[in-house]
C-alpha cells in the first residue's frame, strides 16, 4: 500500500511543476486512461473496461458499483422461505438479494413443506416433499415394502420381512445387524475355562462369541479338571474324557497279582489302579507265584521249588533222603559212604548194593558180558552174557538182517550182522532207520507203506465240514488225500461250511472270511456319513462302510452343507440365495416367496388369475395385479374407459368415463349414470337411451336422496298443464322446462312400461318447496281405461283425502276424462287434483316436477 501513498505527492508535485499542463491529462495510477477518462485516477482497478469484481468499487466506471461482477454468484430465489432456492428463478450478485439464498435444490418454491431434508412419514401420501425424485409410498426395488416401511429401498434383500444374514448388513430394517442370522453358525461355550467346549450352553452367531469354539470336546464342561488330555486321577471321574473312569491314574498305588493265593505278589506283574483289582496285593516279594507253598517264610520241601524264597530251592528240606556214592557212574552206591539230601548229589544214588564201584559195568543188575569177569556180583564169569548177540542174515546188504535168519555168538558169521529187523530182506532200501518215501514199500519197516512221515509226502488238514478249507489244529500227512481232508489250513471255524476264507463276510458277529475281523468288508454293511452339524443329515462326500454306526455319523448322504445345522432336506426353503432343503433348486418353494401376475399383454398390469410363487420377478411377471383382460394391452388399471361395452379400466364398471356426456356414450338413465359414472356428474343436462331406441338429452337431478332422477314432467296448476304441453308459469327454469317436454313413448321408456312390476319409484317437486316419495301401486287393463296412479298425500296442496292428488297416468280411448275435461287421445301424466271420487276439489293443483328413478 505504501506506493499508492506517495501517487498524491507525485501528482502534487507534478501540477507544481507543470501548472500549465492540463490535469486530465495525466495518468496517475499508470492504469492506462488518463484521469478524464478515469473514474478514480488514484485506483488503478477502476478504469474504463476494467473487469466489475465484488470489492465495492465501479471498476468499470460505468456509474454502478458491482454491477455484473465476474466473481458475482449465482443466488436462487426462495419464494416459501423454506430456505432453499429455486433452481429455476437465478440472478446473479455480489450480495444476495432480498428473498434469495445460496441452494438451489428446492422441488417446489411454492410450498414451504417441499424441500431436501423434508419429513415423508405418510407412506399414503405420493408427494416428493425431500426432492430426491421418490416418494414414501415408493417401492423402487419391488420388495413389496413401500420406501417408508423399510431402510434401503435399493436393495429387494432389506427389507422388515427380510432374513437376517452374516454380512453386516441390517437386512430386517430393525437397527440391529447379523442377529439371528440364518446362516449364523452354532458356538459350544467353555463354562469351566479349561479350553475346550461342551454341548450344555450353544449360542448361534455370525462370529465366535468370547469364549466359545466351534466344536464339542469337553465332556464335562463344569469341571475345570475333566478334558481331553487331562491326566487320570483317582476320583471317579473320566478326568481325560475317554469314556474309560480311573484307568492309568496319576499318583494311583501299585497292585501285584497274587496267582497263587498266598498273599504274596508277583513283582513281574505289577498294576498302577486307584483300588486293588482282583487277585492282586501291594506285597511284592512272591518268587513263584504259580505254587501257594512259595512264599517268603515258607517251609522247604524235596519239591524242586525255594519254597522259602532264599534263592536255594530244597536247601535244608525237611523230607530229604540218604544218598550212596556211585563212583563208577553204573547207578549202584557204595554202602559205605551215604549222604542226605533231597535228590541225589552229584555221584551219589539211592542203592547201595555196588561190589566193585570201580567199574560201571559191575553190579548187581548187570548183564554178563563175554569178557571173562563177573559183571553181575553173582560169582560166575561170562555165564548168558548179555553181550553175546544174535546175528541175523543180511540178503540184500543193506545192514539189516531177517530175523527168520538168526544165529546167536559173541562174535557174528559171515553173511550176518548184528540187526535183525529187516522187514524185507530182498529191498536193499527197505530197513528200519530207511527214509520213508512214497513208492509203495515199507522204507522204514514200521510195517506201514507211505504213511504220513513219508519223505516229499504232503501235509493234509481236516475238513470237516467239507468247504474244501482245513483246519490248522489237525494237519495229517500223507502221500494221497485222506478222505475229509483238505490241502490247506485256512478254516477258522471248521464246523461250519458257510465259515472259510472264500465266505462272504456280514454284519453277523461272526467272522466269516477267517481274516480276524468279524465284520470287515462286510457285503451288508452300512455306508455312513459324517454329520458335522448335527442335523440328523450326512455330508456326500467321504462315505465309511460299517455295520454299526460311528460316532458322529448317519446313515444318510443327504446334507448339502453338512456345516450348516439349518441346512437339511425338509427344511422350509426361504428367499435367500440358499438351497436350504437340499433338493438343488435354490429358493425354490420358499415360504417368503412373492406372489407374482402373469403380465401377457405387456401392458404392466399383472393377471390376478394366473399368478407364481418366486423370490424373484419372473418373466413375463410381475408384481403389480388387476389387470382384467391380460391379452389386450389396452385393457388396464388406469386408463380411459371407452363407451364401447368394455371394462377398459378393470374397475368392475363398464363404459363410466364420460358416461352420460355426449350422444355416443348415452346412459340408460340419471340413476345409471349416478351408479356407474366416473366421476359422477353434476345436476344438470345428461344424454340417455332407456329403451335402445336412440340417445336423448334429459334433466338429472344427482343430488337429491342419493341422486339418480330423471326429470319426465313439469306442470303447473292450470288445466292445459301436462307432459306434452310447454310449462310454464311458477316453474321458471327455461333448460328444465325445455327437457321436460318428454314425448309419451320416452316417459314410459322411463317407468317401465308395458308390463312392469309395481314398486317404481318417483318422487314429487312442488315447486321446489318440498318432496316427498310416491310409489307405483300397480295399474289395470280395463279397455278404455288404462290407469296406474299413485298414492300419497298431496304434499303440493292442501287436500284432506289421505288419497286425494296424485300424479295420474291416464290412457284414453275417448276424448272425454272421468273428470269431464276434454282431452285429445293420448298417453301422458297429469298431476290431478280430483282423481279420487269424494276428494273433488277442482281445478288441478298446484306447479311442480315429477322424477323417476
């Protein structure tokens, strides 16, 4: 600012130092117009064509300060003060101006209700009051809830019928989100805190809640010490959830079978049990626990046991015996060197009646050998020495001699040899000790040929229930097949044929195929399926044959979403994107389905006749009914109904827009029109057709006791006064006097004529000062004579016959009345005053209007 500070002094000393110069002509802001141009020579931002801004200064020194401002903005103007403009009626300023605002976003300046932000709570009402283009009754994603009624009307899935799912949306409208979701899954709670999961509490939700799992592992959740893994403590309780109660307890005591009963265990056979099982004790120290004699402390016996458990069986037995040194080994003692003990010590036996316990083969019981000593303490030498053999005659030099061919001799003779038991002395492979082969002959002379032993003979088994399959605990060999007996050993049941290796096994507690396993591979077992949601319904997949069902399985493969408890055939199908029932077909027969019209004309108006179930529009359907005629697209709620004979408009009524107005859409009467038009018209001018004979303009009264009159006659009280004749006087409306002028042949159209029953209605007008109802009493044939009248009291006079007055419809067949006027032949109403004999008053009345309905 400090330049334009010093422009007066400048310019000061410039007409100081040029006063004859012109002012006008300097430039002194440097703007580029000189100062007679310039409407402020000291603001170089005011000069002729300078761009107008909104700074409060005429820039463009046009006079006006502001005017046209190029930073001048839009203001709209806000007629109903609602406090938004209207976007059609701008102008343009620095300022606003007087009842104009900054928005522009009102949809009715007229109107301070209409404005963005505006309440629409009547769902009835179609008025856009907040301006976003719908309205409260609105259904723009066809849920079938109005705009109002629901919180999204963007999304056919949110909606107050919607069902909740898991995707954090508020689908029921109700300001909660994911509750009760339907595909909320099943949580177990940990109660005791141990980290696993019981069945005693289960929550649905979309997530996990604090301190639950997905699945059931605990078996006791209110015990913080029961669980799966959890050690085995003497309590009663199954502390590691195996179904087994105690077994393998921590800090259980150590049991030791006590086989023998003598109350001494076997340290080899310890058990850790919470209680002693059977046959057990806590006392560790049986040596034998087979004989209840051995035992710590037990007394020592010659019974080869260590009865007393001191690790020297029969040391010090209490029944051991005398025993005689047998230095020779020849099992006779010397009587002279006895020793006691249980059995005998090592060169020591129990006789005594040795006589040389020097040599073996001396003793009492010896056999005399040829060796020319005594042998058998007898005192003879040699005499039947036992080694003085037989020799038998070997024929075929195998060895082996006849015994049929035998000589005895201590020494053998030529062509003999020591055995005799050859059994075929002409078979060089035939003797005893010879290998038994199958070839027919006795190899080994054990008088049977090829018996079981033979060499190469093969093994047999019995069969003995003849299913060619034998059995193991009964082998029999053989050079040929025993009668009953199989090649192999593979029956496990050897008494029942339907059991061997080739049997096809069942779900029978029986073992069938001898494999070990009853029931594996069973051709009857089941195929089980896991059921991890617990709804009584398998997963396809991953299928287990056996014939007694596993836990946690089903016999059915049924489940699409074995996950999923709610999902399962037989539940109730919804609109939600899921196969809930399993059958395939998503949504398909859900019970939130929407009733949807068949649509064959295209014209947007369903048939109510012909309608589907489905989630979702079909095609040619949709959701809007009433259309009365769906093979005619111009046939439907909303239209113009034509005078054609047709229900355009499909509200039940036939030809009522417009009915009445003009010639070519005439009416059978006022009360039709009153009945069928829409809208209903006013009193006044109407055309009808009664009888079909062509249209005709009548007067309608269509206010009056519900409406629907038809002006047929208008009189005075004079004696020219009937239908035909143009009324005048009292009844002065020129338009009414003109239309009553009915011919005979329309009023009677009118009343029914020409049979009709009694009961038509009428009703009187005297003259617009008061009415009343008449009835049809009936009317006679009589020739010449044809009455119908009315009864009533006369409402337009003041007679005193309760019968006297009465509009008359008269046919004459003659030009004279009973009343002793003159009338020319015709069929009319007349309003008489002394019809009824005994009511004669004269004259014929007073003016007024006749209506029929």
């Amino acid at each position: 600012m400090r330049p334009l500070l010093l422009l007066p002094l400048i310019a000061l000393s410039l007409l100081g130092c040029r006063k004859e110069d012109d002012p006008a002509a300097f430039d002194l802001d440097g703007d580029g117009s000189l100062a007679a141009d310039d409407c402020d020579d000291l603001d170089a931002s005011a000069h002729p064509g300078a761009a107008e801004s909104c700074d409060g200064v005429d820039n463009d020194c046009d006079g006006e300060v502001d005017n046209g401002a190029v930073d001048a903005r839009a203001w709209y103007a806000d007629a109903d003060g609602d406090g938004f403009g209207d976007p059609d009626a701008t102008v343009s300023a620095c300022e606003a101006p007087e009842g104009y605002v900054t928005g522009s976003t009102d949809c009715d300046d007229g109107d301070p209700a209409f404005h963005p932000g505006a309440a629409e709570q009547d769902c009835a009402d179609p008025a856009d009051y907040n301006c976003d283009g719908s309205v409260g009754y609105a259904d723009a994603d066809g849920d079938g809830f109005a705009a109002c009624r629901e919180c999204d009307d963007g999304r056919a899935d949110v909606n107050p019928d919607a069902p909740e799912v898991c995707d954090e949306v508020d689908q029921d409208c109700d300001g909660q989100v994911d509750e009760e979701a339907t595909d909320a899954v099943v949580w177990f709670a940990d109660l005791d805190g141990d980290g696993f999961f019981g069945d005693t509490l289960v929550q649905r939700a979309c997530a996990a809640p604090e301190g639950f799992g997905a699945a059931v592992s605990d078996c006791d959740d209110t015990a913080s010490g029961t669980y799966p893994g959890a050690d085995e403590r003497c309590d009663g309780l199954d502390n590691d959830c195996d179904e087994a109660v105690d077994e393998d307890p921590v800090g259980a005591p150590v049991w030791y079978a006590d086989g023998d009963g003598d109350h001494y265990g076997d340290p080899d056979a310890a058990t850790i049990a919470c209680v002693a099982p059977a046959g057990a004790v806590s006392d560790p120290t049986d040596c034998d626990d087979a004989h209840a004699a051995v035992h710590p402390g037990g007394v020592e016996l010659c019974d080869g046991l260590d009865n007393d458990c001191d690790g020297t069986p029969d040391v010090g037995a209490a029944d051991a015996q005398p025993w005689y040194a047998d230095a020779d080994g020849d099992l006779y003692g010397d009587p002279q060197a006895p020793t006691r003990a249980c059995e005998a010590p090592l060169g020591h036996v129990a006789d005594r009646t040795d006589c040389d316990d020097t040599r073996a083969d001396v003793h009492p019981h010896a056999a005399e050998r040829c060796d020319e000593a005594d042998q058998n303490c007898n005192g003879l030498v040699d005499e039947a020495a036992v080694d003085a053999r037989v020799w038998y005659a070997d024929m075929d030099g195998d060895t082996h001699g006849s015994p049929a061919f035998a000589v005895e001799s201590c020494a053998a003779p030529a062509g003999y040899v020591a055995l005799g038991d050859d059994c075929d002395d002409l078979w060089a492979t035939a003797y005893p000790g010879g290998v038994e082969v199958c070839d027919g002959h006795d190899n080994d002379c054990d008088l049977a040929v090829d018996e079981a032993d033979a060499v190469g003979a093969p093994v047999w088994y019995a069969d003995g229930d003849g299913d060619h399959f034998g059995d193991e605990g009964a082998p029999l060999t053989a050079c040929a097949a025993p009668v009953g007996y199989a090649d192999n050993a593979l029956d496990c049941a050897d008494g029942d044929a339907t059991i061997h290796p080739r049997a096809p096994e069942d779900c029978a507690p029986v073992d069938r195929d001898c494999d070990g396993d009853p029931v594996a591979g069973a051709v009857d077992a089941t195929a089980w399926h896991q059921d991890l949601d617990r709804d009584g319904y398998g997963a396809v997949f991953g299928a287990l044959l056996a014939c007694e069902r596993p836990a946690g399985m089903v016999d059915n493969a049924e489940d699409c979403s074995d996950l999923e408890p709610l999902i399962h055939p037989g539940v109730v199908e919804r609109c939600d994107g899921v196969d809930e029932d399993c059958d395939g077909v998503v949504d398909n027969d859900a019970s939130d389905a929407l009733l949807w019209y068949a649509d064959g004309d295209g014209d947007s108006y369903g048939d109510p006749e012909v309608t589907t179930l489905a989630c979702e529009e079909p095609v040619g359907f949709l959701a809007v009914a009433g259309d009365c005629d769906d093979v005619d697209g111009d046939v439907h709620p909303g239209v113009e109904d034509l005078c054609d004979g047709v229900d355009q408009d499909c509200d039940g009524a036939v030809d009522e827009d417009g009915l009445g107005e003009t010639s070519s859409c005439a009416a059978a009467s006022c009360l039709d029109i009153a009945q069928r038009a829409a809208p209903p018209l006013s009193d006044g001018l109407a055309w009808i057709d009664p009888d079909g004979t062509g249209p005709w303009e009548a007067w309608c009264d269509m206010t009056a006791d519900g409406g629907g009159w038809t002006l047929v006659a208008v009189v005075r009280g004079d004696a020219s006064a009937h239908a035909d004749a143009g009324a005048v006087g009292a009844l002065t409306d020129p338009e009414q006097l003109t239309v009553a002028k009915l011919a005979d042949a329309q009023i009677q159209a009118l009343e029914g004529w020409d049979g009709a029953p009694a009961g038509t209605i009428y009703r009187l007008d005297c003259d617009g000062t008061s009415d009343f109802l008449a009835y049809a009493a009936g009317w006679s044939s009589v020739a010449g004579n044809n009455t119908t009248y009315w009864t009533g009291n006369d409402k337009c006079g003041d007679w005193a016959c309760a019968e006297a007055g009465a509009w008359v419809h008269d046919t004459y067949s003659s030009t004279t009345d009973q009343g002793g006027g003159s009338w020319p032949q015709f069929d009319a109403l007349q309003y008489r005053a002394d019809y009824q004999p005994g009511c004669y008053r004269g004259g014929y009345g007073k003016s007024g209007r006749l209506w029929v309905r």
